[in-house]
C-alpha cells in the first residue's frame, strides 16, 4: 500500500513537470512568434509582401513575380534580401537579450 502511495506521488510530480515544461515550451514559442512577427511588419513593404507570399502562402517564384509584375530573380534577390535582415535582426535581439 505504502509503495503504491509513492508510486502514485511520483507519477503525479512526473506529470506535473512535463507539464510545466510543455507550458513553458508553448509560451516560448509564442514570444517567438511574435517576435518575427514585429520583425516582419518593419520590412519595406515589397521585401515584406514577397516574403509573406512565399513562406506563408507558399507560392512559386514565378506566381509571386506575376502577380507583383517581377521578374523571378527580381523575387528571389527581394527574398533573400528580406530573409537576411530578419535573421540579422534575430541575431542582435539575441546579443541584446544575453
């Protein structure tokens, strides 16, 4: 019986910690997401919009350039060029955070 007591205490401080992990785990992810989120919105509006199509909408290259009259390479230099200033970003906000 005594053992059964212990069992049962262990499981629960088991589940208990799990859970609090995972409470912390989503909370982190929420911050992430709002921090690219806001690093997103200050991109120029064409960087951003190309960006926005691709990686959330999933378009081609050559759909986006239709649809924003760009040639495909025009799309993948604005890309890329969007993608590096949020990843700098994301760098100096992790320098500043340490």
């Amino acid at each position: 019986m005594l053992n059964q007591v212990k069992r049962n205490k262990i499981r629960q401080q088991h589940l208990d910690s799990l859970y609090w992990k995972q409470t912390q785990s989503s909370e982190k992810q929420f911050e992430n997401q709002q921090l690219i989120a806001l690093l997103v919105a200050d991109l120029p509006p064409l960087q951003k919009s190309i960006l926005l199509l691709r990686d959330l909408e999933g378009y081609a290259y050559q759909e986006i350039g239709e649809l924003l009259s760009l040639t495909e390479a025009q799309v993948k230099v604005y890309l890329f060029r969007a993608r590096l200033k949020v990843k700098k970003r994301i760098k100096g906000q992790f320098v500043l955070a340490s």
